[in-house]
C-alpha cells in the first residue's frame, strides 16, 4: 500500500526566483512549495503525497474548491506536489518517528478515478494467485534504492495511460484480467474483445507453457483516447513464467512478445546506466509520447535489464512527467 501521509524531513529550502513568500522544499524526491517562515531544513512535517484526499478539518478547509484532493500544481512557476503540514495536525499521543505512515491515523484516502462501463466487466473471480498484479512504484520514495542501483543497465519504457490487462494460459487454461480480478468472457467487454482481435489465446497456446503477459489497453472509451487510436489494442510490458513464478528478463521478453506478433509498450532506452538523481530522472520523464508526439507522455517506467528483487519487491519504478499531471488532473 502506498504511504499517502508519512513523517518526513525536509532536506533542503530554496529560494523561487520572484516569489517572497514561498520557497521550494523537498521531501524524499518530491519537490514542493511551502510558506516561507513556516519549516527550517531537517525538521519532520507530515508529508501528504498527491491523490490524496484529505478529511473535513479547518487546517484543510484550503483545499476544500479542489475536492480535498491534493493534486500537482504550479506557483509561481514551480511544479509542486504534495504538501507538508506541521506535527501539530497529528493526534497529541502519536510517537513521531522518521518514516512513520500516518495516512489512517490522518483519516486520509486515495483517490481513485472512475472505470468506464466497457472495461469493468464481470467479476470472474479475484486475481489469479499465481501472477503477480501490476503496479509501480513511484521513484520519489526511492531515493535509497537508487543510490544501491546507480550504474545499473537499465531499459525505460514509455508509461502509456490505459488501464492495466493481464492474459494468462495456466493448465490449459485462458484467463483474461484487468487491474485487480478476472473477467467473464464478453462481447461488451473491451479486454476480451482485444484478445479476440489478436489472437491472444492461441498466441500463447503455441508457447506450450503456463504463462502471463501484462500490458496497458489504450484506444477508443480508455482515459479520452490520448493517442488519439482508432478502437482499441494492448501494449505488453510484461511476460511472467508462472511455473517458476518469474518475470523473464528483458531480452526474453522482447523476443517473446516479438515471435508472437504482439505490440510492446514503446522503448525509450535499452541500455541506460542508473543515475541516482530523481530531478534527472524527472526530466527524462518529460516529453512527448512514442506514440503521438503531440500527446505529452505519462511517464516512463525503469527497469534493470537483468530482474532484480529488492525491499520494495522487483526492481522497477515510474516516473511520472509532472507536466502531464499538470494537464490532465483536474478534468
Ligand atoms: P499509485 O500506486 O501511484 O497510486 P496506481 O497503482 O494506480 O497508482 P499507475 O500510476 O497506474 O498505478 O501505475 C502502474 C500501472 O502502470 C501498471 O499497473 C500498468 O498497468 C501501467 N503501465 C503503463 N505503461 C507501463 C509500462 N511501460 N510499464 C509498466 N507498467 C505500465
Ligand atoms: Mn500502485
């Protein structure tokens, strides 16, 4: 589970050139804009991360015209996300402690968008036990694991925004998923009808082992159709041996994906050395998409080229171009 509310330290204050009144803070990799007078450097602050939506209480009475939510915006300049709030919004008798998630002492809850009526489907059952959901974790929590990593030969791939599909073959047997359950196979359902029009079932037939890949559905009906496609297709980030319960490799699944005639997500790097830096990191994540330059691209997604697990599970992490959500977040 994300931390939304944590006790963090504010590493460094900087001055946003024609502003008195603010300053530019980070905390972990985020960066973020305070009251000038209000932090030193080092002290704890509750760190509130976007997509948080925040309770009813006079100290966030300010976010009430934006939902209570706590979005990536831009003063005076500076893109800012999350916010800092003082000790003194914590309950008297919490012990503080450096790192401490207070997201439900705090009454805090994630915002989630809406799932289009053609996605969500008919649960089937819950997601399969055998293949591991999707997800990423965000590269501004990390600083830790970056420094481990730097050096790294790593591959970036584009993050596209869909919504998450998993197709499977186990024992014979063809599943169809979306984020978190399996789908009743339907003619209404945009999962099934893209594994339908590809041939997904027979493509991972001819393999002739228990296998899972994962990719992000875009098109038609799927989060206002960014890349502006006609109907709907898959781009597969994710190949998964569910005998030896297993991501392969890069290498192994791009030759996979590619021997089945199946599209992958776009390729940014593929032999990029870990550099430590988040703002580095930050900026490569800015641009256009690969897959229509006019449309700014989400994000990108890293990976070392050989998997790796770590703390945080596999080694793999986005990065969120905050342009982006400067644009789409407040539709
Ligand atoms: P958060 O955990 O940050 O609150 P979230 O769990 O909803 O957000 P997303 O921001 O949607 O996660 O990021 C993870 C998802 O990104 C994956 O589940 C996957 O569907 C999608 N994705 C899109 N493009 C890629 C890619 N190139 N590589 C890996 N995952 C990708
Ligand atoms: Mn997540």
């Amino acid at each position: 589970m994300r931390k939304l509310a944590s006790l963090q330290r504010i590493t460094t204050l900087e001055p946003i050139p024609n502003a008195d009144s603010i300053l530019k803070a980070t905390v972990l990799g985020w960066q973020l804009v305070v009251k000038k007078g209000e932090f030193s450097v080092g002290d704890l602050c509750v760190y509130v991360e976007i997509d948080s939506i925040l309770p009813e209480r006079p100290e966030f009475e300010f976010l009430r015209a934006r939902s209570n939510r706590i979005r990536t915006v831009r003063l005076r300049g500076q893109i800012s996300q999350g916010v800092c709030f003082p000790l003194s919004i914590l309950p008297d008798t919490l012990e503080v402690e450096e790192g401490l998630d207070v997201t439900t002492v705090l009454g805090i809850e994630k915002y989630e968008p809406p799932i289009p009526a053609q996605l969500s489907g008919v649960m089937k059952g819950g997601f399969p036990s055998f293949i591991p959901k999707t997800d990423e974790t965000r590269v501004q929590i990390l600083v830790d694991l970056l420094q481990k990593y730097e050096g790294e030969h790593c591959f970036v791939t584009e993050k596209l925004d869909g919504s998450s599909v998993t197709y499977y073959l186990n024992e014979g047997e063809f599943g169809v998923c979306s984020r978190n359950m399996e789908l009743e196979k339907s003619e209404d359902n945009s999962f099934w009808k893209v594994a339908v029009n590809l041939g997904i079932e027979a493509k991972l037939n001819s393999l002739g082992k228990n296998i899972a890949i994962q990719g992000e559905l875009i098109g038609e009906g799927i989060q206002r159709n960014k890349y502006k496609l006609k109907g709907q297709t898959v781009r597969f980030f994710n190949a998964f041996d569910i005998s030896n319960y297993e991501y392969l490799n890069y290498s192994d699944f791009r030759a996979l994906v590619e021997n089945l005639e199946l599209p992958m997500v776009p390729v940014l790097e593929e032999r990029f050395p870990l550099v430590s830096d988040i703002n580095t990191l930050v900026e490569l994540s800015v641009g256009g998409s690969l897959l229509r330059k006019e449309t700014r691209r989400e994000g990108i997604v890293i990976r070392p080229l050989k998997e790796k697990t770590d703390q945080i599970g596999r080694v793999s992490f986005k990065v969120i171009n905050p342009k982006f959500l400067l644009k789409y977040e407040d539709a």
